[in-house]
C-alpha cells in the first residue's frame, strides 16, 4: 500500500472508528493493516449481542416492544457507521468518492432490511424497497452531519492510525478526548 493509499484508508476507517464512537458502538480495533488485496483495513466489532440476534426472530411481537426499538436502535447505528467511511474519506477529499465503498454500503442495506418494524407489509417479511431507499438517505444523512462535527477527532484518529496502523478502542477515546480539547481552547 503507497502512502497515498494509506491515507485514503485511514481517514475511512477513522469515520467508522469515530462515529462508532459516539453512537455507542465498542469495537475490539481499527486497523489499516491490509488483510488481503480488497481489504485495506478494518473496523473488529465483537460478535451481534445475543439479544438482539434473538429479537430478529421475534419482530413484531408485542411482549419485546423495547428489545424492537433496542434492534432497531443497533441496526440503524451500524448502518450510520458504515456510511460514515466513505463520508469521512469524502469530507478529507473535498469530492465525491465513487468506488471502494461497495463492502460498507451492502452491511448498510442489510442491517436496514433487517429492521422494519411496523413498515413491513403483513406476510411478506420485507420492506418495500422505496422505504428501504428513504431510510438509506436518512440514515446517510445522520452519517455526513455526525462526520462534519467530528472532522477534527476523525483528523487526528487517521494521523494516528498513519502512524501505527491500529488503534484499540481505548487508544480512540484517548485521542478522540485529546482533539477534542484541543478545538475548544
């Protein structure tokens, strides 16, 4: 990987490192290490929470209302995480990405498909694809407004990241607190 390429994938992964963050989302470690020729670094979440697997089993029963909007609340945040790599990338460009972001935007969809609640029609177990679309550009839309506020945390978690390739969660609050002080002196 050139330090072109190094940048590119640091400034990505930071967005999702960043927003994970602030949505609550712990991971295990951001790293821009290349895993194989298409993976040029990587978020490590831990595995879905055993609740939240288990409530998919069970949308719309009215005994699980608060796991329902716990599922949903845990889909729609790692939705706004994956768009926020190709968000992150975007902003530190000042342009329009068009590619590279395929892996990001397919986790996205599927985590949107997989909780629609009370927008799925009676016996299809589907959202209609225009929701799907609508909840997509909103969940979009959360994503770019989350990496404009935290441009200088996603700054300094890629010039870190540059530096040591991996980062654990710990590291990222660490800096993430250092930057943050930083803007409000």
């Amino acid at each position: 990987m050139n330090h072109e390429q190094k940048v590119y994938t640091a400034y990505h992964e930071a967005g999702h490192a960043v927003v994970s963050v602030k949505l609550y989302l712990k991971f295990l470690y951001v790293t821009i290490k290349p895993t194989d020729a298409d993976c040029w670094g990587h978020v490590k979440y831990p595995p879905t929470p055993k609740r939240i697997s288990d409530c998919l089993l069970h949308i719309g029963c009215p005994k699980s209302r608060a796991r329902d909007r716990e599922t949903r609340e845990f889909y729609e945040n790692h939705a706004i995480s994956s768009f926020a790599g190709r968000d992150a990338l975007e902003d530190h460009l000042r342009h329009t990405v068009e590619q590279g972001h395929e892996d990001d935007y397919e986790k996205a969809r599927k985590g949107i498909a997989e909780v629609g609640g009370d927008k799925i029609p009676p016996h299809t177990g589907q959202i209609p694809p225009h929701i799907q679309e609508y909840c997509s550009q909103w969940l979009r839309a959360r994503s770019k407004h989350l990496v404009e506020f935290y441009r200088n945390e996603i700054d300094a978690v890629a010039q870190a990241l540059i530096k040591r390739e991996r980062l654990t969660w710990q590291d990222v609050l660490r800096i993430m607190d250092d930057a943050a002080q930083v803007t409000q002196s």
